[in-house]
C-alpha cells in the first residue's frame, strides 16, 4: 500500500510500485536509457524545463486536455518556473497521460506535442495547447485546429503535419502513459518528485512546501 508523508503543509503519497529493480519506475532509469539511445526530441530532454544538475526533479504526468492541467500550466507553473527553475533548484518534466475514456483528443493532442518536440518547440506547442484548450478540445477532428496551433508555435508546417499524419509519436504517448501509471498516477495532472506523488492541481502554497522541504533536505545531505 502506498504511504502517505508530509512536506510542511502538503500530503505525498510514496509511489508503491517505484523500485530500483523496475526498468520503467523511477523516471530517471527511463531518461538515462533515452539519452543514451539517441532517440532525439521525443526523448525528455525536449520536454525538460530547468538545469540538468538540479537537485530536485519533478515529472508532471499531465493531459491536454484536463482542465485541472490547464489550471496547472497557465496559474502554477508560470510561478513554479520562476521561482524554482530558473533559481537552478528544480527541474521539470513533462510525460503524457492521456485520459482518452475522459478526453477523446488528449492523445492526439499529445502526439502533436511529441512531434513539435522533434522539432524543439515542444514548450511553445504546449503553452498554446492549454492556452486554446476549449477551442480544439470539442472538435469532432481537431487535427486542423491543432496543425494551425503548430504556425503559431514556430513550427515546420509541412515536417508536423507529415509528422501527426503518421502518427510518429503515438508509440512515444503510450510508453509515457504506461510510465506514468506503473508510478501510481491514475488521474491528472499527478507530479513525482523524488518517489513521491502530489496528486492534483494543488495551490502554489502547496508546491512550495513540497519543493522547499525536499530542496532543503536533499541540499543539507549533500553539505554533509
């Protein structure tokens, strides 16, 4: 059973299923194998926000299409960002999961994702994504909505669309989707920091909790 730890005012619940024997849990064992396989924008380096030394790293497991992700990405994160990475304490990482029984265009809107990714425009795509969410979440094909989301992210018209048309990076979706709930996640957004998972659009306050004790614990050892 997964057990519950507090970090000043905010509740983590410790992922059961992440060991060090697992190949897929934790998400660092994942990233290091992607980076020595080369596999380029699809890998987490395209969808990392903050120093590669950090000493805190957060993987927020998120869908486009969620509102509470929305929440998330235009209100917190802006905050989180400023605070935290570009301070060098923390580093972010988006993986997908897609609530498609939920939300019939997240995996869609994913795999454009992945495939602005390829082209190093994976954060601009997904500012704009959660931005425009109530105008290509309804639609019965989003497909065009999202291409047109592409021109304003600075992208290779025809490289993306030859990109969401064959479906390149919907291999890449899954993989992160079943990640994500081999950690635990079974909602969205649910962020693993460090073994744990914060679970839910919670308040910046939150956040700052979490992230100021484990910033505060794991920089002591490390003076020691």
């Amino acid at each position: 059973m997964p057990r519950a730890v507090f970090a000043g005012a905010a509740l983590l619940v410790l992922a059961s299923g992440a060991t060090q024997s697992d190949p897929l849990v934790p998400f660092h064992l994942v990233e290091r194998r992607n980076r020595s396989a080369n596999q380029g924008g699809t890998a987490l380096a395209a969808r990392t926000k903050g120093r590669p030394d950090a000493p805190v790293t957060v993987y927020e497991m998120s869908d486009f299409q969620c509102p509470y992700c929305r929440a998330f990405a235009l209100g917190t994160m802006p905050l989180l960002e400023r605070e935290y990475v570009q301070a060098g304490k923390v580093r972010f990482v988006y993986i997908n999961l897609p609530l498609s029984s939920l939300h019939k265009n997240a995996a869609t809107a994913a795999e454009v994702a992945l495939c602005a990714a390829r082209q190093q425009r994976f954060w601009p795509m997904h500012d704009l994504l959660f931005r425009h969410q109530d105008q290509w979440a309804p639609l019965a094909s989003p497909q065009a909505s999202l291409l047109a989301l592409g021109d304003s992210a600075g992208l290779d018209h025809a490289q993306l669309a030859r990109c969401v048309a064959s479906r390149a990076t919907a291999a890449d979706v899954r993989a992160d989707s079943e990640r994500a709930r081999r950690a635990g996640a079974t909602s969205t957004p649910t962020f693993y920091i460090e073994g744990a998972l914060l679970e839910g659009a919670a308040p910046v306050t939150v956040f700052r909790a979490v992230l100021d004790s484990i910033y505060q614990s794991k920089t002591a050892a490390g003076a020691r």
